[in-house]
C-alpha cells in the first residue's frame, strides 16, 4: 500500500502543502498567495493574518490529499519564511504575529543601538544576526505600543512552528529557524535568554528547540482534515530544509535558491561571522554545520510585479498556448543578447546586513527604439540581475569563509525554465546543476518528515537516496567575460542609486529597521 509524507510551507508569497511519496516523487500540491496585512498608521508593518491563513493552509491541504486516504501518509512537517514570528498566551493561542521583512520596529533598533553601544555587533558575533530582521527590536515596539498584548505572550515561535503547533498542540522550535530569530547561539544551537534580560525583554517565553526530524507529537487538530494516527515533526527554516532538499548536507556544499527572495548559501563547519557584518550566518539542519547567507531581496515579488503589471499581452498569449506566462517570457528573452542592450535593473543591492537598505526600484538606459528595448529585454535583464546579486553575495562570502563555490546547485521557481541557469552559470563562470525536483524547500521538509516517521535514517542519508538530477549549465567563457563588464557598470550604477535615496530624491525600495 502507497504510503506518504507532507509537507506543508508557509512562505512569503503564498502557503502551500505538498505530499511525497516515500521515494520523493511529488504526487500532488495545493496552492494558494496569501497578502501580509499593513497595520493602520503603522508605516512598513507587515502583519501575519495567523486566522486566515491557518483556513488557507487547510484548504492547500485538502487539495493536496483529496485523491488519497489521509491515513496512508504517514508524517508531516513544515517550513517557512524565516524571521516571521508568532506570539501566543498561556492557553497556547495566537494573540500577535508579523511576516518575515515586517520592518516597523526602526525607531526600537536605533534605542537599542544608542542605549547599548556595541550591542549589535555583540549578539552578531554570537548569533550571526543583525537586529534588521531580528525578533527583539520587534517585541520592544510591542512592548511600547501594544503593552496589553504584551503583557499576554507566554510563548514565542517562528512560522513553521506555528503550523506544527496548529496541527499538534506543541509548541516548540528547531535551530534552523529560531536562529534567524537573533536571540541564538550558533554554537550551542539553543536560544540565549540573557539576550532578551539585557534589554529588558521577557526572558521565559522561548519554547523547547527539537533538532529537524525530531517527532513532537501527532495529529490532533480536525480542520486540517488529517489522520489522528499522523506524527507531527519538527521542520526547519525555508532556506535550510531547501538545502538539504537539493543535497547540500556537507561542508562547503554551494546553492542559490530562487524564489520571492533569492538565497545564497555555503555549507562551513565553523560557525565564524565576518568582521563587516555583511552577511549572515545560520544555522542549518544538520547538526554541527553552519551557514553563510546572501540574499537577493524581492527577486521573486519584482518577477511578480512585472509580469502582472506590464505583460498582460503575454499573459492572454501563455494562457492561449496552455503555457506559464514566465515559460513565453524566456522564451521571448532568449533572443535578447547578452546584457540586455545595456539596460540596467536597479532593485536589490548585494547584501550588506549590517547596513541594508536598497535603492529605488528603476531600470536604467532604456532607449526608445521599440525593436530593442521592450518586455523580452527588460525581462531578461531581470534575470541577469538577480544572477548578478547572486555572484557579488557568493563572492563575498567566499572571502570570509574561504570556501569557493566549484559548482552551484540552483533550485526554486526560477530554476524551472532553460535560461535563467544558463544566464547564471555565464555570470558566475561556474557550472550549474538542476536536480528533478525543483520545489527543494518541500522536499527537504518531506524528508524530515521521513526521519520522524522512520523512513531515512538521517537528513544526509534522504538527501543520498532522494536527490536526482535533471539538468545542469556550463558557463559560456565569452558571456563570461562580457558579464564582468556589465557587473562592474551594475556596481557604479548601483552606488549612484544609493546616493539619490541619502540626498532624499528617490525613495529606498526596502530599508532595515534602524537606518
């Protein structure tokens, strides 16, 4: 008899539940966008609408298992967006939770700047995060704007683990995804309460920390329409469980993965932290092994907004030819040269954690001659871009770490056309591979589901047996080197863009809480 395991991801643009078969063949998913809830007169609150998105999350759910009986599955896990945070009473129910780049708490992390000198670069140093997406400076503003609620929280959890304690009435956390918290240790994997005691902050509310794959209960919740008889597993942060979804369980394993926002990561041992503060370092979900990250901001949310709001032509044409409108897109941007006829996107800057904000969201040198500068250029220019990013973070990284990529695993939505990995192997001169299932963040969290149920012995040993390949791109030398000079123009481009928003003629795209 078929058996199953789910899984079930709550990320930035939208919530999702997708069932694996116990070799990791993905049967069947269900699928909705879900829109983060701006608090009145809150400036760049981006709320987490727990109520209606527990009933979007059943709904994914039903649709992923209406064809099967839900007694056959046999685990389920989950994961998410990191950062966002949910806060609950002593009876375990939601009273207050933000989305992941929630950023109104800046005026609290410029006091804790102000009133502790260094106490950043402190809890950096130990948690390998800045206060920009930090849970403390967001539970200060709680603390002084909605003292009631405040006053009410008992427990603190991430987003994932809000859908565990959803189905399972357990409250808990993994490493993977409290880390991002910033109240954690890399080294110790465990919270650290004499964070939140140094800014007078409520040190007991930290739940129990289960290592990914670790059962923490079963089924008990009946909306969600699964059996009693299926156990709950810890999960992981989106980017982590994506990682070991695409086999980078060791040591200086490299991937990008691309989806609303675009990550970089490099597996290393030693859970150090650059000097600069540049880039941040997480924990991952296979004990022992830390993570240097960069990321492309909105990469995913940009793709969105152009396709949405200027290519409704393309849209009735894809829909026309029962294809996905990015598929016509690339197919339309594979005639468009190398560096798109010189336009230059400006959205997200390289990472820089320590001081983050972005310009303001432009193309630059578009011309007026329709033949050139038109939807299939400005599209393919988007796609270099995010490549860009992605090569100027990974390079940063290997400064620090030591560790240069030798191949890039590339996974995530943007991975599932024939240009985007051949446009990222040309920009960063390295081989790229594609594995069979591109949705790595589902798989990797269907294999935690897999060790809680018994099934696989250890992530490590899932990510052997489960992780095929498709595809893979090798750089082109002459791109190559034509995408270095564009590199180095997106660079000086870039620096320009970023003096228009300190002189306040042009508004930031996203800025950290603080600047």
């Amino acid at each position: 008899m078929q058996k199953y395991l789910l899984a079930i991801d709550a990320g930035t643009g939208s919530g999702r539940a997708v069932l694996f078969d116990l070799d990791g063949n993905q049967i069947a998913v269900g699928q909705e966008e879900w829109v983060h809830i701006t608090e009145e007169g809150v400036p760049d609150s981006m709320g987490f609408d727990y109520e209606k998105n527990w009933h979007l999350l059943c709904r994914c759910i039903h649709k992923a298992t209406s064809t099967i009986n839900v007694k056959d599955i046999l685990a389920v896990s989950a994961t998410s967006m990191r950062e966002g945070i949910v806060l609950y009473d002593k009876e375990g129910r939601e009273i207050w939770a933000v989305a992941n780049v929630d950023a109104r708490a800046s005026r609290e992390v410029k006091a804790l700047k102000e009133k502790f000198p260094g106490i950043e670069e402190a809890f950096y140093a130990q948690s390998g995060q800045t206060f920009a997406l930090g849970a403390l400076p967001r539970l200060l503003w709680l603390k002084e704007h909605h003292r009631d609620i405040y006053e009410k929280v008992d427990k603190v959890s991430m987003i994932s683990d809000w859908v565990l304690a959803k189905l399972s009435g357990v409250i808990a956390s993994d490493p993977s995804n409290a880390g991002t918290a910033g109240i954690f240790s890399l080294k110790e994997r465990n919270w650290v309460r004499d964070m939140a005691e140094q800014v007078d902050i409520k040190a007991d509310i930290f739940p129990p920390v289960y290592e990914s794959g670790t059962v923490i209960g079963s089924v008990i919740d009946k909306t969600s329409g699964l059996h009693e008889d299926t156990k709950v597993v810890m999960g992981g942060g989106d980017v982590q469980l994506g990682s070991a979804g695409l086999g980078i369980v060791k040591e200086g394993g490299v991937a990008v993965l691309g989806g609303t926002f675009w990550q970089q990561i490099v597996n290393m041992r030693d859970p150090k932290v650059p000097s600069d503060m540049r880039i941040r370092v997480n924990p991952h979900v296979i004990k022992g092994v830390s993570q240097a990250e960069g990321i492309t901001f909105f990469s995913g949310l940009v793709m969105r907004w152009f396709r949405d709001a200027l290519c409704a032509k393309q849209k009735e044409i894809a829909a026309q030819r029962s294809i996905d409108t990015y598929a016509l897109l690339e197919e339309m941007a594979s005639d468009v040269p190398v560096g798109s006829y010189g336009i230059l996107p400006i959205f997200s800057d390289v990472m820089k954690y320590g001081k983050w904000y972005h310009a303001s969201p432009s193309f630059l040198n578009l011309g007026i001659d329709p033949s050139l500068y038109n939807i299939a250029s400005m599209f393919r220019s988007l796609e270099e871009n995010a490549a860009i990013v992605s090569a100027e973070n990974l390079d940063n990284i290997a400064t620090f770490s030591g560790i240069e990529a030798q191949e890039i695993v590339f996974a995530g939505g943007a991975s599932k056309g024939f240009l985007w990995g051949q446009i990222l192997a040309d920009v960063t001169g390295k081989r790229v591979k594609v594995p069979k299932v591109k949705e790595a963040t589902a798989l990797g969290c269907a294999m935690a589901a897999g060790v809680g149920a018994g099934i696989y012995e250890s992530l490590e040993s899932a990510a052997e047996k489960l992780v095929v390949w498709e595809k893979e791109f090798i750089p082109n030398q002459e791109a190559h080197l034509a995408y270095k000079e564009v590199r180095n123009r997106w660079r000086r481009a870039y620096a320009s863009q970023l003096q228009l928003v300190d002189e306040g003629v042009t508004l930031s795209m996203w800025k950290a809480p603080g600047l």
